[in-house]
C-alpha cells in the first residue's frame, strides 16, 4: 500500500544497470495476472539496443527516457502466438477481428500494470508512455511486430534518478458511482475539480499558456480534436494492416 500512495513517474534514471535476472523474474511474476480464457494475449518486447531505442524515440514524441532508460519495454497485445499454436493443433483460429483486439489489448493492459506494481515492490522507476498508441505503425516496423500483434503499451524502467513530487489526484466521490451512474451537474464538478484547479503549479500551467481555465490547456493544446482525430486515423489504419480490422 505504501508504494501505490508514494507512486511516481520516473524519467530520469541512474546508471546503474537493470539486471536480466531481476527483470525475468518479474516479467514471469507478473504472468499470474488475470487473462482471458487464460490465454495470456499479450507479448513483451525488450529493448536493451541503444540504436533500437533511437529508432524507437520519434514514435514516442523523441521523449530523452526512451533513449536514456536502461530498459524499454513494448507490451503488446498478441493474437498471434495462440492462432499460431490452434494452427498448428488441426484447429482454425477466428480472431482476426475487432474483438480480439479488445480482449488481447485488455490483457496486455492487465499485465502492465501488475508488472508496475511489482516494479514499485523493487523500487524500480518506469514512466508509463501513452504515446504508445499515438503512432504505432512505427514501433511496429522497428520491432518487426507480425500481424494480429499490436503494440499496446510502453514503460521505460531503470532505477530512479529524481524524486518528482506526487501528482494530484480526483477524490473518490468523482469517480465512484454507487448502483447506476450518476452523470455530472455544474456543481458536481466545481466540486470534484477545485483542489486540482486550485493548486499552484495548475494555476501556472494555466498562465504560461495564456488561457482562461486548466481545462481549456487540455483542450486547446495538449490533447486537441485535430490531434485525436489524426492519431485515431494512424491506429485505425495499423489495426488494418496487423489483421484486427
């Protein structure tokens, strides 16, 4: 409990080496997740190569962690590995579709985050990249990934190098809905949101923009409509060529 309430970001590591003995055995500890049908949909690719990790760096915004991490890891969502072995067991595997995808993604998901919690346990640092799904037909070309594979999910791991302060979070009375969901009122989210909209750095964050509240710099600039709709395009066309669509 205490490295979940103490858990942070961590972009900026030591030098100090990941061994592959820790690192197995904590990606085969992190196996006992729940899976579908106990499948286990997923596949990790490690990343130790610094020319690797430079191909990889531009489908990741060029953050300096990809390159400068120890470790990089792609965890994808992988349908291939069991249409595979049904093939080579006289059976026919039917998962070349939309369905699939969401339940190998799901997996991979679930494996991610037990393989963070374990992480946590060691005190390793990672910094979870959401710019994973942003432009995966690269990583897909740099890691070779074959169709019915999907990269899901990208954590560069080494041992800290910082202490970056806790990041805010909402309350559990706006995320929390008891029985059914009950939808947000204007008072509702003035309550959820006022101690997040209140902290300095948040009042900063919006002045250096120029903007008038915290959310317009999500929507304007950090996550905008042109944005999502051209990353959306670039995933739908890698679901098509990887066979999910």
């Amino acid at each position: 409990m205490k490295n979940l309430l103490t858990r942070r970001t961590i972009r900026h590591y030591s030098q100090q080496p990941v061994s592959d003995e820790l690192l197995n055995r904590l990606l085969a500890q992190a196996s006992r997740t729940q899976t579908m049908g106990n499948l286990q949909l997923y596949s990790v690719v490690v990343t130790r190569s610094p020319s690797v990790k430079q191909q990889l760096s531009p489908a990741h915004f060029n953050q300096p962690m990809v390159t400068q991490a120890p470790v990089v890891l792609t965890i994808c969502a992988d349908f291939n590995r069991t249409s595979a072995w049904a093939r080579c067991r006289q059976a026919e595997p039917g998962y070349d579709n939309f369905l699939s995808f969401i339940n190998a993604a799901t997996d991979a998901l679930l494996y991610t985050q037990t393989l963070c919690c374990l992480m946590d346990e060691e005190g390793l640092g990672y910094c979870y990249l959401g710019t994973t799904v942003y432009q995966p037909l690269t990583i897909i070309n740099v890691l070779q990934l074959p169709q019915l594979v999907m990269p899901i999910a990208t954590l560069t791991v080494g041992w800290p190098d910082e202490e970056p302060p806790l990041t805010d979070r909402l309350p559990l009375q706006a995320y929390v809905h008891h029985d059914v969901y009950h939808d947000y009122t204007p008072r509702s989210i003035d309550s959820h949101y006022h101690a997040k909209e209140s902290l300095p750095e948040n009042q900063h964050f919006v002045d250096i923009n120029h903007k008038q509240t915290l959310a317009q710099v999500f929507t304007d600039i950090r996550y905008t409509r042109s944005d999502n709709e051209a990353m959306s395009n670039l995933l739908m066309e890698a679901l098509k060529r990887q066979g999910f669509l």
